[in-house]
C-alpha cells in the first residue's frame, strides 16, 4: 500500500484526528495528526487489519526556533504488509 493509500485508510478510520497530507518536496511522504487524538490515530495504525504497523523504524523530534512547542515524528513500517508511513 503506497503513502496516500494509507492515510486514505487512516482517515477513513479517525477522520479528522488526521491532517495534511504531504507528498511535495519530502522523500518521505506523512500526515500531521491531532496531539489530543494521537493514542486513536496509534491505535489504528497498529491494529487495522490493512494497515497492521508493527515496527517503529525511527522516532524523532524537531524543534522549529520560530514555533511554539516540539513536532515528534514517527516512522513506521508494517512487516506484514511491507509498507512503511510518517506521521
């Protein structure tokens, strides 16, 4: 499953919890979610049958100097599925 069929899943899922969808400019392709929805968004993305990510490649943050607070960034990969998304 390619990067936009993902999030398309994952919308279907959490709707709005889910935002932004990226592909522009980036190698890898993510979506931003709702820091107060995150543990729902994690949920699916773990335990939907057609997703099924079982393995955090990378976790990360970033601190923008211009913006108030810190971005974490998840890079997952589904061994089952070999299919990989960032959220």
């Amino acid at each position: 499953m390619d990067a936009a069929a993902v999030f398309a899943r994952l919308q279907s899922l959490v709707g709005d919890a889910v935002s932004a969808f990226t592909t522009e400019n980036t190698k890898d392709p993510y979506c931003r979610v709702t820091p107060e929805r995150w543990h729902d968004v994690a949920r699916a993305l773990g335990d939907d049958a057609e997703l099924r990510f079982d393995f955090l490649q990378n976790l990360t943050a970033v601190d923008w100097p211009k913006k108030p607070g810190i971005e974490v960034v998840y890079h997952l990969y589904s061994y089952s599925l070999k299919h990989s998304f960032v959220v």
